[in-house]
C-alpha cells in the first residue's frame, strides 16, 4: 500500500479554522471575506451608478 507523504496536508495549520471569539484565523478569514465582497460590491455600485462612492453619498 502506497501512503501520501505529503507532510502539508497532516499538519494542524492545514485543517480548516473552526469559528472561536476574539482574534484567531477564522475570524481574520471571515473578515477578508467580507472585505473583498464589499470592494467588488462598491466596484459594482460605482459601475452601475456612473457615480464615485463619495458623490453617491453626497459628500462632493
């Protein structure tokens, strides 16, 4: 029988972070998320709109 002797996949670091309060991976991941959809969400408003985010609202 042939094993995987990939030392990356056995490690803890490779395992997927599971959601824990305060300051961790899976919190820092989540945020990262959430951060590129908005960009490519105000990406999108700016597009559609024809407008810069500040003159939508109302600051210029």
């Amino acid at each position: 029988m042939i094993q995987d002797s990939n030392p990356a996949v056995s490690t803890p670091e490779a395992a997927e972070p599971t959601p824990a309060f305060g300051w961790n991976r899976y919190a820092e991941r989540i945020n990262g998320r959430f951060a590129m959809v908005g960009f490519v969400a105000l990406l999108l408003l700016e597009l559609v709109t024809g407008q810069t985010f500040f003159s939508w609202l109302g600051l210029r």
